[in-house]
C-alpha cells in the first residue's frame, strides 16, 4: 500500500468527527471494497464506495471527497486514468492507490510518471 | 581416390605452359641440330678445301720437281749430243762422257745410249767389253726415239716403251748434229745427222721416285699415264700398270670400285681433260668416301710429257664429319632429357599447386561452414536468449499477477474473519464472503497448478474410451441449473445431442475444457442464448459454443489463449482458463479457436468457440 498523503487516513483512529473524513474508494474486487467500507466505518469514516471506475466518475464533484483511495487494475478504466480524471475536477482531494500488486518503489515512479505524462497531454 | 584423380586433371593453362616448354624443347633441339650441322658442313668445307689446296699443292709441286729432274736429263743429252767424242766418233773417249752422264743422273735414268745415224747401238754406258760386244750394232732403227730426232732434228720424250729385256720403260732421245762438217744449212738445227743419244727411264725408277716425293705428313696417292692414257705408275695398283685407263679391263675395275655409279663418269670426264694437258682438280666419291683428285701436266720441251695424278681422301672432313653427327645426337639427346625433366618438374609443380589448391579449398569450406555454423548458432543464441527474456518478463508477470489474484481472495478472507466478531450481525453473509473467496483461491490455485505442469510438459492424460456427448450433457445439465438461479433471459440449448462421439480421451480434462468454455459464455452474455454443439466432421469430434453476448475485444482477440488476457469483470474467473484449455485441447492432438459472430439487429452477435478432437478409431469385431 502506497499513500502520496496519509494525514487523514489513520485506521486505528476513532471518533473523526472533524469534516474531513469523506472517503472515495473505488475498486473492482467486491470483497474488498465490502471490507474497506466496514473498517473504515467503524473508524468513523463516511465512506462511499464503488466497483465500477466510470460509475464512480459520473457522480464525482468538487469537494466531494476528502480522500480517494483507488485500486490500480480496473477494467474500463485503470487506476491512473480514473486519478487523471478526477484530478481535472478538484484538484485539491488526496489520493491514495492501493493495490495487491507487488510494485517496487522505482517500477511505480516509472509507472505514475508515464501515465502522467500520458494524462498531461 | 577422386582425390589423386583430380590432382591429375590439368587445366588448360597448365597444358598451354607445357606444350610451350615441350614447343621450347623441340625449337633448340632443332635450332641445335641446325647448327651443328651447318657448323659440321663448313668444318668439312674447311677440311675438304684443305685437302683439295694440299693435293693441288703436292701435285704442282711433285709435277715441277718431276719436270726438272727430266729437264736435267735432257740437259745431260745435249751436252752428250755436243760432245767432240761423240762428234767425232771417239769410241774410247765416248764411252766415258756417256758413263760420266749416267753417273750424274743415276738415281732416274738406267742408262744412256749412243746410236750412230743408221740407228745402230754405238756405245751403252755401263757395260763392261763382253756385254758390250752383245749389244753393239743392234738396230735400233724403228724405234721413235731414234726416227723423231733423225727426222725434226730435236729432242724426243717417248711415250711407255717395253724394252727388248720386257722391262717398260721411257726414252728421251737427243739428236746429234755435225754442224761444222756441213755448210748445207744454217741456224742452230742445220748440220749433218749422225746419230741419237739416248736416256732410258725404268718406270719402276719413275714410280720409286714419285713416291719419295709425296708429303710424308699428308695421306696421299700418286699416278702417273703417258699422253696416251697408259698407266705408268699407280700407288699400290702396280698391276695396272702399262694398261689404258680407257681399256676394258680398267674401267670394269673402276666400277667395282667405285660408287657410285656416276663417279666413274666423273673420273673418265677428269682423266680426259688432264690428256689435254690441263691442270686442274676434282672431286669424287671412292667408296662412299670422298677424294680429291689434282691433276698437272709434267712439261718437257714446253710440251706435257706425262699427266700426274695425286689423290687424296678427306679423312679429315669425314672424321669430322662424324664426329659432328655424334655431337648432334648428343646434344639432341641433351636437350630432350633436359626437356623431358622440365616436363616432369613443371608437371609435378602443376600438379602439387593443384593439391595444394584443393587443400586450400577444402579448408576454406570448413571454414566457411564451421563459420555459418558459427552464425547459425550465434542466431540460435540470440534467439534463445530473446526468448528467454521474453519467458522471463512472461514469468515475471505471471508471477505478478498470480500474486495479485491470489491476495485479493486472501485479503477477502482475512479482513472478513476479522471483522466478523465486529459485525455479527453480517455474519453469515461475511461467512459466505470467506467460502466463496476460499473457493476462488482453490480454484486460482489448481489452474496455476495446471499451468505449471503444461509448461513443465509434466500435463498428462488420463485416457479412456468414453462418449463426449454425454460430458456435453453433463456440462449442460449443470450449467443450465446455474443460469436458472442467476439469469433468466439467457438459454441454454445442446444441439445434436443424439451423436455420438467416441473418444479415446481424458475425461476429466475435456469436461474442465467446456465447462471453461460454458462458464465464458454464461459470464458474457446477459440475454438470449448459449448453444453448444457436436458433430462429426472428417473423422473428428466438433464442438462448438455459441453465445449471443459481447464478442470478443478486438484487441484481446490475438492473445485470447495466452494467460491472464481474458479475465471477466465479474471477478469470478482466473484468467487461466482459455491458456488451460488450448493445452488440453492440443494434447489431444486437436485445435481451438475462437471467433465473433455475425451482429444482427445493430446487436453484436456473440462469439463462438470452436474445438475439434480426434475421434476414436472403431475397434474391429473380433
């Protein structure tokens, strides 16, 4: 698990009552989406979860969201595009990719700048 | 064997260079030949004039020696013929002025005579009284010697005379001239006849003479014929002599002496033209040998007397001659041996480049082809080492995302025992999230399993005769029990299910393989239907599975078969299925492939996926 901004995102942590504690998490696996949504519950997070990356772009706004934790492998789309995405409507949320992959720090700075590099253009 | 023969083979160069040392070869043999004759010709010219100026020589010299010594005696004679003595018939003192002169020319002349006018012996020198009373007297009146100069009043050479004693001789006679005792005439021939003085000349004398004045360093032959060709003298041919050269008995002993034929003529035509009193000299072939032949008049009296023959063979010119002939053998011989070894060594050169030709080429086909082998095996290597890269980076993925799919279900079932005790009320749905995640590792963890062995090649089959229409209805009933639970509007239809299919096959993988193929098309089509099928065709078992659902991608369409391509959204499949049942199917012996069908209705058509089998060959009654 990889986090570019890990303030908010404390799991042990209970009673955040304070506003920032909206969480975007998007992920194809059901299971897993199901799991993150309880546990960050009941750290009392508010937390709006998705399976499918466009669904999750289509209702997406403008401070909607204090935290977006994204998987990596969708279909449709992956998890830097929905990231591009999302970066082009509010471009102060926190993002946070997590994946089961085994990604070694210098092949995802490969991966990430490629794809945003990709994304710029 | 073809080795040696190849050596053997020479090229056209090769012969062209041989046949110019062969042309060189023969081109100094013959220039050589040339040479040598025509420096053999101008030796034996050489030596052959040589011969011919030396017999001309002798016999000029031989002639003039001849000459004077006959001059001497005709000297002698006319000292005699003006003797007082003999003027005036003084008997005593006569005989001695005669003896006096038969003493100074003793070695020629055999005696001298004095005649009176009627041609009878006076006086003989020499003799004593009672031989004297023998001769004196005789008449010597028919003789030449005595009638010529009685009647011209001058000196006589006679030709060849046989004596009344059988001996040939030769007479020069002198007249005498009582000039004071007449007053008849005047000049030096007038006077008064009364006798001859006379000289005789033993041709044995002439011929001993002769033969003393031949040059003792020069191999020559001497002959002396009067003026009427009678042979007076002949070295070692005593026996002709006294005979005409023109006679019979000579000329026949001409011809079998000489050869050939014409040099007889030759001879004949020389002796005729030295009987005219000339000089001069001839060749001719004695024997098959050559001779000079010089001949010159011995003048007495400013007329020839005598004809002198000197012969002379040129040994010389013909020992050289045949010397040179050996000389050109040899050096003919010479020639060709140096040629004959020139061939051999320009043979054997030839033939060694060839060789060594041959070894060079060989060599450089080896090394040509150890250096293609070279390439060919570099290319193999880089090959090799692509397509290790390649399976590296396919494994590096494959591990990768074998990983992942297998931390997902683990994550699953790990969170959810944990938070189970947090939820109890989501506890039985949290339980089936366990059971259907521990299901999908099971399942994610026997199609790795599969994948290894296939691409260890440790895939084995499990092979037993068996009905594949029967593992379709199988497949059939199962899955249609499946889509009645989770979808409706999607049928499920078995189409020529009364065929049967005998395979001799693993059951067990063929029924993993449709059901991978039914559990696609179920996953991918929402509505309408899914239609498997068996047939027969040439000898091979059909399936095919139809669905009306999404098709395939295009873009995933040339790695469909390959691992992880075609992994459904629905999260339930692994990814391996496809990659799985190609292997299967190809162990089989049989083929797998898949295509989009015909859209219809602005629908997209759905795809199907076809694979063939072998069938079973049908055992024979026995």
């Amino acid at each position: 698990m990889i986090s570019n901004d890990n303030d908010n995102n404390d799991d042990n942590g209970k009673n955040h009552d304070n506003k920032n504690n909206r969480i975007l998490l998007v992920d194809d696996e059901h299971d897993i989406t199901t799991l993150f949504t309880l546990g960050l519950e009941d750290s009392g997070f508010k937390v709006n979860a998705f399976n499918d990356p466009l669904q999750a772009l289509s209702g997406f706004k403008v401070g909607s969201y204090d935290l977006a934790l994204i998987d990596f492998k969708m279909p449709k789309l992956n998890g830097f595009e929905l990231y591009r995405e999302i970066r082009k409507i509010d471009g102060k949320i926190k993002v946070c990719f997590v994946t089961a992959f085994e990604i070694y720090h210098d092949e995802l700075k490969k991966k990430f700048q490629s794809n945003l590099n990709a994304s710029s253009q | 064997m073809s080795y040696t023969q190849k050596n053997l083979r020479i090229s056209k160069t090769n012969i062209v260079i041989l046949s110019v040392i062969a042309a060189v070869v023969l081109g100094i043999s013959i220039f050589a030949y040339q040479y040598l004759t025509s420096t053999s010709h101008r030796i034996v010219d050489i030596a052959s004039e040589e011969v011919r100026s030396n017999t001309r020589i002798e016999a000029h010299d031989i002639s003039q020696i001849f000459t004077n010594k006959l001059q001497i005696v005709g000297a002698l004679l006319q000292t005699l013929s003006e003797s007082p003595a003999i003027h005036n018939n003084e008997y005593k003192r006569a005989d001695i002025v005669v003896d006096t002169r038969q003493h100074s020319s003793s070695d020629l002349t055999d005696f001298y005579m004095w005649l009176d006018k009627s041609g009878k012996i006076n006086w003989i020198s020499n003799i004593n009284e009672s031989t004297y009373k023998k001769y004196k007297g005789t008449d010597l009146s028919y003789r030449p010697y005595f009638t010529f100069p009685r009647d011209t009043h001058s000196v006589y050479y006679s030709n060849l005379i046989e004596s009344n004693d059988k001996v040939p001789r030769l007479y020069i006679s002198y007249p005498v001239i009582n000039s004071t005792a007449s007053s008849t005439g005047a000049g030096p021939h007038s006077g008064i006849f009364t006798g001859v003085v006379v000289a005789s000349i033993r041709l044995e004398t002439i011929g001993n003479f002769l033969k003393n004045q031949l040059f003792p360093q020069f191999n020559s032959t001497i002959g002396l014929l009067d003026r009427n060709g009678i042979i007076l003298y002949a070295t070692g041919a005593e026996q002709y002599v006294g005979q005409n050269v023109f006679g019979n008995k000579f000329q026949s002993t001409l011809s079998s002496l000489l050869h050939p034929p014409d040099s007889k003529n030759l001879l004949n035509g020389l002796i005729g033209k030295s009987l005219q009193g000339n000089t001069g000299s001839g060749d001719i072939l004695i024997n098959g040998k050559m001779n000079t032949i010089a001949y010159q008049p011995v003048v007495a009296n400013g007329k020839p007397f005598l004809i002198l023959y000197i012969t002379a063979q040129h040994n010389v010119a013909s020992d050289v001659s045949a010397l040179i002939g050996q000389q050109q053998y040899f050096t003919i011989l010479v020639v060709t041996i140096i040629g004959l070894v020139a061939l051999i060594v320009a043979f054997l050169v030839f033939s060694w480049n060839k060789r060594l030709e041959t070894i060079v080429k060989a060599r450089t086909r080896e090394l040509n082809i150890a250096n293609d082998t070279l390439a060919e095996s570099n290319k193999q290597l880089a090959r090799a080492n692509e397509q290790l890269k390649i399976h590296d980076k396919m494994q590096n993925e494959f591990i990768n995302i074998a990983s992942h799919e297998m931390k997902t279900p683990t994550q699953a079932i790990l969170g959810y025992s944990k938070l189970i005790e947090r939820h109890p009320d989501k506890s039985n749905e949290m339980m089936q999230a366990i059971s259907r995640n521990a299901m999908r590792l099971q399942r994610l963890t026997s199609d790795i399993l599969d994948v290894s062995r296939i691409e260890s090649r440790a895939l084995r089959l499990n092979l037993e005769r068996f009905d594949l229409n029967q593992v379709i209805s199988d497949a059939v009933e199962d899955y249609r029990n499946g889509i009645d639970k989770s979808n409706s509007d999607v049928k499920l239809f078995h189409e020529g299910k009364n065929i049967s299919l005998q395979v001799e096959a693993d059951k067990n993988r063929l029924a993993q393989v449709i059901s991978n193929l039914l559990s696609n098309a179920v996953k991918f089509t929402k509505e309408g239907s899914i239609r498997i099928k068996a047939e027969k065709d040439d000898g091979k078992a059909l399936v095919s599975v139809k669905d009306t659902g999404q098709g395939i991608d295009a873009e995933i369409r040339p790695r469909l078969f390959t691992k992880f391509v075609a992994k459904s959204d629905t999260g339930t499949g692994t990814g391996l299925g496809l990659f799985i049942s190609k292997s299967i199917i190809e162990a089989h012996g049989g083929k797998i492939w898949a295509e989009n069908n015909e859209s219809y209705d602005g629908k997209m058509g759905g795809a199907t996926f076809t694979f063939i089998i072998p069938l079973s060959v049908p055992k024979e009654p026995m």
